[in-house]
C-alpha cells in the first residue's frame, strides 16, 4: 500500500505518494528525476547510489523510504548548495571543491562510480578536513571503479582539501584593504 511521504531532498520538501519500504534510490530517480544516484549492484555494495543522510553516507539502493522521513537527503546535484550552506560560502558554487577536482584529474571515465566517489569524498572532507591518504584510502574502501581510477580520485580528494583549506582561511589584511574608501573620501 502506498503512502504519501514527505521528504527533504537538496533543501527542498517534496512530497510522493510510494510504499514506505520502496528504495530510496528508486524515488530519488524514478519520483524526483534526479540522475546522481546511480543503481550499481542493488546490494549496497558498491556505492554508486549514495547519498547523505544528516550529512553521513548511504547507500540509498537498500535505505527504505520511510528511513529518511525527517531527515535532511543531500544528492550529487544539492552537494554544491550543501556545502555553500556548511562552509558559509555565498552564492553557492556551482561544483563542489571536490567534483571539480575530479573533474580536473579526470578521475571520472565510464560514469558508474563517480557519484559515490564525489559523495562519500564529500562526507570526508566535512569530517576530516586534511585527511591523510590512509584516511583516504579507508573511507573510500567500499566505493567500486570498474575503470581503475583510484589513485586519480585519491588525487582529486587531497586537492579538494587544499582547495577547501584556501577558501576557508581567513584572509590577512593588505596595506591596500581600505584603500578606495581612503580615495574616495
């Protein structure tokens, strides 16, 4: 028996009509058109349909529906805004520090992986701010590439993280901060 469920998916409350124990995989893309999550193994095995829940992973192919009910879902498309909103930034970006490193070391080939790769990075990233390759390594244990990309997506993590160190430290006053003001006055 259907359902009406009210959910909170990238910031927004959108409300579909399914059984309670549907996977959240299928409603995330059959309901709500989203195309980040992918369906990999439907085991929950490989990683290619995670998500954050609250901010931690999940595979969303084995997470019923009625799980995530009053809680926050963020998809690879909401990551941008999410992190926007985690670290302040305004306007949001339009990529993730993270999807643009992958994008810069071309870590992303045949497309099966790269949503689980950049979510659960994503994840390590706002509790590890400068993990250590080995932090890498085992957070990412359980995320299957079936190109082989693994050290380009380790590659892209740790420069997220320089990326994201930058944009977070405070800027040093300049002897030129002020100055317009002092010109125009």
């Amino acid at each position: 028996m259907a359902d009406e469920l009210t959910l909170e998916v990238n910031a927004q409350r959108r409300t579909v009509t399914t059984p309670p124990d549907t996977p959240l995989l299928y409603v995330l893309t059959n309901d709500l058109g989203l195309l980040g999550p992918r369906f990999g193994c439907g085991l929950g095995q490989c990683g290619s349909c995670s998500v954050l829940v609250d901010g931690v992973e999940m595979r969303s192919c084995i997470t019923a529906t009625a799980a995530v009910v009053g809680k926050s879902v963020t998809t690879l498309e909401g990551l941008p805004a999410y992190y926007g909103a985690r670290m302040n930034v305004r306007p949001a970006p339009e990529l993730h520090p993270l999807q643009e490193a992958m994008i810069a070391e071309q870590s992303a080939q045949c497309g099966y992986c790269y949503n689980g790769q950049i979510i659960k990075g994503a994840e390590l990233l706002f509790q590890t701010p400068q993990p250590t390759e080995a932090q890498i390594r085992s957070a990412m244990n359980g995320h299957l590439c079936r190109c082989g990309t693994y050290p380009r997506s380790l590659a892209a993590i740790q420069r997220a993280a320089k990326t994201i160190a930058a944009q977070s430290a405070p800027r040093s006053a300049s002897a030129f901060d002020g100055i317009e003001e002092a010109v125009h006055v």
